[in-house]
C-alpha cells in the first residue's frame, strides 16, 4: 500500500542518524545533497550539488516580466524536467507552457525547449520571459493539444503543469476532456523511451503510456501537486 501512514519528519530524522554514524554531515553549503522521495516507496538519491539554489530564486515567478501567480517554483519545474530524465541537448516540450516557467528551466539546463499553448497571450508571454532570461525557443506555436504530434514531430521528453481550477480558461471544454486529449498526444508525440513529467491536482492514469512514479506534493489546504512520469513503452 501506500505510505500515507508513515511519519515524514520521523523518517528524515532516522535517515539523517543513519548518514551521521560515518559521515561528518555538512548542513550549510553541503558538497553532496542527499534528497527523500516518497511515494509508494522512499527514494534517497545522493549527487553533488550542482546549482545554486539562490540563482534558482533569481527566476522566480514574481521576477519575470510576464507572470502568472500559480505557476511552479523554478525549484520544482527543474524538478519534474529531471524526473523525466531528459539531458542536454534533448527535445523537451510543454504543451501547456503558460508563462514559460518550465521551459525557462529546459533552456537553462542546456535542452531544446519548444512551447505550445492554446492561447496566444501565454506564448507571447513565454517568448517575452525568454527574452529577459537571453534564452531561445527551439520551436512554439499557437495550437490545439492534439494537434502537437503533427506540429512537433517527435520530442524526448515532456514537462508540463496543465491549467486545472475556477479560473481556467478552457473554451468550455470540460477539463477531464482536455487532459484524456493530452494523454492521448502524449503518446503519439514522445518518442518511443520518452518520458512525460506531468502534474496535476489528482492521479491520472493512461491506457498508452506507462506510469512509472507518482509523488504528491502538499500546497495548502486541500490542494496537492501531484507529480506524474509516465513513459512511452
């Protein structure tokens, strides 16, 4: 099952006392970071530390000239283009870009970062943010979600944080439609190996691609992040 159950900071507390018995534990400005993921299992991963995190901060959503308040933290957008293990020099593409949050990110760690979006104000945003950053779009356009296969070709890998609430803007489509027509370009657009970084406000499934993780993120009150990566098989 689950580990809904299990206590986290308790966990942290027994991890970090196992770490010090043969480590000299390092808590400000670590040369390796060790990181927790839990989800039906725990994840450790151990890696040195390679960016700054105040740098990170330095593209946070109020910094940017064109903003949305709930896009993702720069933090967590570098963290779902990573769980889809995507690398330099890949095709990495958000379909639902919004302000460009992921993307800026995908530019930054040296992939090929193309954007699309139903609504033409959030592309001209992206570009206006890209611009300020002196980063580049591979490839963007004004479309439909399912029409991204025939328009992109094929990419390596997606990272997307798709419209969700009140407030959406979805031409009166209902979203469960919306995000069954993404899953379904998904599979058509990544290539085969490719890995989809999804995250929306509950689990998702997908008859075409097979979902390898699932990691909820508490937000406030009622709202969860949830973190997908399913992969083309």
């Amino acid at each position: 099952g689950r580990m809904k159950d299990v206590d986290s900071q308790d966990l942290v507390r027994k991890v970090g006392g196992i770490l010090a018995r043969n480590n000299d534990v390092k808590l400000k400005d670590p040369d390796i970071e060790v990181h927790m993921v839990m989800s039906d299992r725990v994840h450790l991963f151990l890696g040195e530390k390679t960016i700054d995190r105040d740098i990170l901060e330095t593209r946070k959503v109020s910094e940017r000239p064109f903003f949305s308040p709930i896009s993702l933290h720069p933090r967590f957008a570098r963290a779902l283009i990573n769980l889809t293990g995507a690398k330099r020099g890949d095709r990495v593409l958000d379909p639902f870009c919004g302000t460009g949050g992921i993307i800026i990110e995908a530019a930054m760690m040296g992939m090929k970062p193309i954007a699309s979006d139903f609504d033409e104000n959030m592309i001209i945003g992206t570009q206006e943010n890209m611009d300020f950053y002196g980063l580049k779009l591979t490839d963007f356009d004004t479309i439909d979600i399912s029409d991204i296969p025939d328009r992109f070709g094929e990419v390596d890998a997606i990272a997307t944080d798709p419209p969700y609430g009140r407030s959406t803007h979805t031409g009166g489509e209902p979203i469960d439609s919306i995000y069954a027509r993404a899953m379904k370009a998904f599979s058509q657009v990544l290539r085969i190996g490719g890995a989809a970084g999804i995250v929306l406000p509950h689990e998702i499934s997908s008859d075409t691609l097979t979902l390898e993780e699932h990691c909820v993120q508490r937000v406030h009150g009622s709202l969860s992040r949830h973190y997908h990566v399913f992969r083309r098989p």
